[in-house]
C-alpha cells in the first residue's frame, strides 16, 4: 500500500526574529512526500488503506467540504491502488478545481445537507454499498493516528516539536511520539472557540501536562483568511522559498512566531515544526 517513498528533509528557517530570539527553528517538510497525498495525508491514510485491503473492502468512502484536501488525497490514493472512490461532501453542489481533481482520479461526489452531514454513519449506510470502507472526515481516528505517529520515526534531539490542529488526530499520534523522544508536543488550533478538543485529545494520549494546545491563533476561525495573512503567506515564501497553506500551516507558523516574541520559548531552544501540506488550497486564493 503506502509506502513513504522517501524521508521528508529538515529544513532549518533562517528568519532574523529566531536568531535575534536565540531558536533554533526547523521545519520538516511533509509536504514533499507527495503532490497529492502530501503531509498528513498521506499519514493518515496509510493504515487505513491497508486496513481496508486486508478487509478486501473495494470502495473506499469518505468526507470533507468543498475544498477538502482529505478527498483530493483520497481520490489519488484509492486510484494508484485499485480502489473505487466516493466522497460525501458538506454543503450545496459546486464545482472547482478540488472537487475537479477528485472526479479525474474517479471519485464519485454526492453532495448533502449541512444537517445531514453530521450523520455520516447514516449517509454511509444509507449507500448500501457491499464492499465499502468507512472513512471519517479528514480521516480521523486510531488508524490514521497510529500513521502520523511515524513522522517523528527517524527523528530525535528537538526540545519542541509543533503541528497545526484540526480533527487533533495528527496532533494526537505526532505528541505520543515526541513524549517518547522527551519533545514537547504543542499545536496551533485553527478552530475558533474548540476549547473542548483538549478534552479530545486527553482521551487519546493522556494527560495535558505533557503537551500543549494553543487556541489563540486561529485568525478569526477555521477557513478565515485576511489580507494580512495573504502578506505574510507571499512574505514567508520570500525569505524562505516555502510555501505555507491559508488554512493550516500559515497559522501555525503566525502562532510560533508569537509565541516566540512572548518569550514562550527560552533562548537555546530547538523547535521543528510540521508541514503538513495542504498546498493545493492556495489555488482557491483568487476565487
């Protein structure tokens, strides 16, 4: 099934505000695993494929909005390994160049009601289909978190190691493993008012003495972009030849740099920070 075609590299971020802070700040590029399946993605879906092979499931059906980055993957990955693909997304019929990608892997799309929407398990019963694998949006749950439990497999000596946070499975496999190592695992939520995450989240890997959940970067709530956050998107990429999404990484690294200049980290400090893809998004920008 998925198998990682390479070990994503550490790249180190040469921008004067950690210097001037004494950090050492890296990034580990998740996103160049894969054009389609890049970061998490493709994490989160390594097991779950397997698991469904081994099952000798044939359809693999799952969720996400309109611009979802989970389907665009999932639709690349169910073609390259002989899966059929269905994808159940939130909200009136559109189209674009998401959901466009999505139908070229051939993914079929049904399109439903917000408030049908949080009935996924009745959606995907309601299918009918023999042979067919559920999949939760985003691709949450233990098998995806037992995949990015492996982005820190090669990894060692960081004092921090921090992500973006949305469903918090990938926070959530990624803070088992840095707890292991003796890194602080801390995230960026980019869910206005998801306090109730945290709780989440502890269910999964304990108690929040090990790790940290920051939920005042999320730039007005999940999707919201700015003016300003576009600059600092064209800006970072600038200084640093890398490209951020709007709705995940951009935050997180607003949300570091921040915390940062609140002296949240000490001087000497070794921070990697994790990208975790979602570049396609960027293509949605002059809509």
């Amino acid at each position: 099934m998925l198998s990682l075609p390479f070990e994503p590299p550490i790249q180190q971020l040469e921008l004067p505000i950690f210097s001037q802070l004494g950090l050492n700040v890296f990034v580990k590029r998740e996103d160049t695993i894969h054009p389609f399946i890049s970061g998490n993605k493709w994490r989160k879906l390594k097991y779950l494929l397997a698991d469904a092979k081994q099952k000798d499931k044939t359809i693999l059906v799952s969720f996400g909005g309109a611009y979802s980055n989970h389907l665009v993957a999932l639709a690349c990955a169910g073609a390259m390994h002989g899966f059929s693909t269905i994808g159940i997304v939130r909200g009136e019929k559109v189209n674009n160049h998401m959901l466009q990608l999505c139908q070229t892997w051939g993914m079929v799309l049904f399109f439903v009601s917000r408030e049908a929407y949080n009935e996924k398990q009745l959606l995907f019963a309601n299918l009918n289909l023999p042979h067919s694998y559920f999949i939760d949006e985003g691709g949450k749950g233990e098998l995806a978190m037992k995949g990015c439990m492996e982005i820190l497999k090669t990894v060692n000596g960081f004092s921090h190691v921090i992500c973006s946070l949305g469903t918090g499975t990938t926070f959530a496999g990624l803070a088992q493993s840095a707890i292991k190592k003796g890194m602080k695992p801390e995230a960026i939520c980019v869910l206005k008012g998801a306090t109730a995450i945290n709780n989440e989240v502890a269910k999964m890997i304990g108690s929040e003495n090990n790790w940290i959940i920051h939920h005042q970067f999320h730039g007005g709530g999940y999707a919201k972009t700015t003016t300003a956050l576009w600059t600092f998107i064209d800006d970072f990429a600038k200084q640093t030849g890398i490209l951020l999404d709007q709705i995940y990484t951009a935050k997180m690294m607003q949300g570091v740099i921040q915390l940062a200049q609140q002296q949240h980290y000490k001087k000497g400090d070794k921070l990697l920070l994790i990208h975790t893809g979602g570049l396609l998004g960027l293509l949605s920008r002059n809509k």
